[in-house]
C-alpha cells in the first residue's frame, strides 16, 4: 500500500507524503528546494604553488630554467653575454606581466638613509650592526616589495610540480 500511495503521490504531486517519510524513518527536504548537490572541495592550495607558477612562466616565457641549468663553461664570454641579454629582456617582460615591483626605499643607493621599520622582512642591516636596532646607515640595495600579483588561475588538474613539460618531436 505504501508503495501505491508514493508512486501517485509522486506521479501527481513530486512529494512523498509525510506519513511515508515517517514510516520510513526519511527526514523531509525544505518545500520547494531541491537537495543541492555536494560540491567538491578545492584543491588545497600548497605554499610553493606560486613559487613554481611563476618559475614555470619564467621558463616558458625566456627559458629560465633551461639556462640555469645548462653547463656554460664551455661557452665563451662573449656567448654567455649575448644569451643573458636576450634571457635578461624576457624574464623582465614575464615579470612585468605578471608583477608590481616598487622598492622597499625609494633612495639612492650609496647615499645615507633612515630605515622605515625595524622589521627584518623590511630592511636587512648588514656591515657592522650594533646590538641594537640601528635608525638607518648607508643604503646598498633598495630591496623590492610587490605591491601587485596578478598570476593567471592554476588549472588544479595540472601537476603543478612541473614547471616546464617534456617535449617530443613526432616525424
């Protein structure tokens, strides 16, 4: 009987009648609503996913990687200055795309200057520090600070882990 009662209450009306749900030990949904469907978790995002985004763009864009990786003594000066120029041109253009760069200190370096923060994330003492935090000194490096990161959305089904594919010729 209870399977009569269902099948035209279903037919006639898409709702299972309480009595039903009841003898059947079923909680009822919310009048009207469809149960939503369970969505997947995101992928968790690892601390090193940026890091090997943008090295992947370094290499797919000026082949990074690649240089770095290459044994260069056997090359002459004057090879290696011509290929630095040219990886030099591309790494900046790809970061540029990608990032904001200001400095840290806006100065110029070898010229004296106060530090903006004691914070050691912010500025570096370097040379003969005294035991405490010194107020500033001579500026050798502005530092550089990212005031904007717009990376493309990683694809999660790609191993983000391999920075530049292998590549195989078919003939």
């Amino acid at each position: 009987m209870l399977a009569f009662r269902s099948f035209f209450q279903l037919l006639f009306h898409g709702t299972l009648p309480e009595a039903v749900l009841t003898e059947l030990n079923l909680a009822p949904r919310a009048a009207g609503r469809p149960a939503a469907p369970a969505t997947p978790a995101p992928p968790p995002v690892r601390t090193a996913d940026g890091a090997l985004q943008m090295l992947a763009i370094l290499q797919r864009d000026a082949r990074l990687v690649d240089f770095i990786m290459e044994d260069i003594a056997p090359y002459s000066d004057d090879q290696v200055g011509a290929a630095v120029r040219t990886l030099h041109d591309q790494c900046r253009e790809s970061l540029t795309r990608y990032l904001t760069l200001q400095p840290v200190i806006d100065g110029v370096e070898g010229t004296p200057t106060r530090a903006p923060s004691a914070d050691p994330s912010v500025v570096k003492f370097i040379g003969n520090v005294p035991a405490g935090a010194p107020s500033g000194g001579t500026l050798r490096h502005k530092g550089w600070r990212a005031v904007k990161v717009d990376l493309p959305a990683v694809n999660p089904r790609q191993d983000s882990t391999v920075v530049a594919p292998a590549e195989i010729e078919i003939e």
